[in-house]
C-alpha cells in the first residue's frame, strides 16, 4: 500500500530529518527515488551498479544532510551527492568502457523521466530495429569520458537546465555546455551508421556536425522494492 503524501515540501523534510524525524528522509528519497535512479543507471550502464551508486550517493546524503545550506533546491543537492557517488564509482572501476552493456535492461523502463509507451500492435520488425537503435546510443553514451556522460544525462536525457546541472556536478555552465558539446559531436560520429539518409556506398566527406540531444528510447524503471 502506497503511503499517503507527504504535505511538507524537500527543504521541511530535510530539516526535520537533520532535527531528529527519523521518517523524514525517507519519505524524501520515496519523493525522487525514480529519477535519481534513472541517473544513477544511464550514468553507470547496468542495475547492479546503479543500486550501489545510488545507495553511496544516499548514505552520503543522509549522512551530510546538516551541511545543506540551501542555496539549491533539496533536489538539485540530491542529484549532486548521487551524480557524485557514480562518478567516484566509475573513477574506481578505471572506466570500464569495454563492459558491454546489460541484456535486461529493457526491464528497467517502465518507470523514471521520460518513459514512454509503445504501441502493442506496433511492427516486430519496427521494435527490433528500434531496440537495436536504442542499444547503439545506449553503448556509444557508455564509451564517453564519465564528465560527458553525466552531463549528457542530466541536460539532454533527464531535462534540466545547464545552470541546474553546473550546480549538481559543481562546475562552471560553460564547462557543462564544452562537455555536452563534445559529447554530442562524439555520438553523432559513433551513431552516424543509424542516420536513415546514409548511403554506405557513398560516405559523406569527414565527420557529420553535431547532432542535437540524444534521448533514449526507454528509461529505467525504479530498483526493486
């Protein structure tokens, strides 16, 4: 049974965690717990890492809560502690970029920013050509550096704005604009193979220009309960 809402807005319930109310975080993670998750996985690529990316940025979070000082939304912070939390783990891991990615991921994206339905009498050939689509842009935005990747998460795929995210991964806006700027120009050069209009007996001449924002066609669904 689905607790009843919370009246108490992010920064209430954060104090009221930070003064002793031991239901207050968690009824604030219960409030993000989807998009937070949704980050953690397109940030790290697979479940199991993004639970444990998600449960560090969490434990930090609850641990850390008395410094917020509240020049950013409660969920800008949350972000920032779990955006960190991935990357500390993606540096740890010394950037894995040859893991390919999880075969069940497709089970993670009914839930999360973003999700979209898909129409149940649609083509089997259209799904599978769609699905291998969404698989190439998954596997070429796990190849970025992580800095590109997490910012090409948080403003192109997740939607917030670049003064948001410059505050989330602690940077400069111009510094999230470099890194999503090289980022796009990189998946354009990766997925060029995806373009409808390409002739592959005729090559365009150097690389395409960069592309616009590329989303997913599916997003993760919440952790198991």
């Amino acid at each position: 049974m689905t607790p009843p809402e919370d009246g108490r807005t992010d920064a209430e319930l954060l104090h009221a965690h930070v003064d002793g109310d031991h239901d207050a975080f968690g009824v604030l993670f219960a409030r993000h717990r989807d998009r937070l998750w949704a980050v953690a996985l397109r940030t790290l690529g697979n479940p199991e890492d993004a639970a444990d990316g998600l449960q560090d940025g969490m434990v930090a979070a609850y641990r850390r809560a008395g410094s917020f000082r509240g020049d950013a939304a409660v969920t800008t912070w949350l972000h920032r502690v779990v955006v960190n939390a991935c990357l500390d783990r993606i540096r740890a891991a010394r950037v894995r970029r040859a893991d390919p990615l999880p075969d069940d991921l497709e089970e993670y994206g009914n839930r999360g920013s973003l999700a979209s339905a898909t129409d149940a009498a649609e083509d089997p050939a259209d799904l599978s050509v769609r699905d291998e689509r969404r698989r190439a842009v998954l596997a070429a935005l796990h190849s970025l550096p992580a800095e590109q990747r997490a910012a090409l998460v948080l403003v192109d795929m997740e939607g917030y704005p670049v003064a948001e995210v410059a505050v989330m991964l602690d940077c400069a806006v111009g510094t999230v604009k470099s890194r999503c700027s090289r980022g796009r120009a990189r998946l354009a050069e990766l997925l060029d193979v995806l373009r409808p209009d390409r002739d592959p007996d005729h090559p365009d001449p150097g690389n395409p220009p960069p592309g616009g924002a590329v989303r997913s066609q599916k997003t993760p669904r919440g952790p198991p309960a």
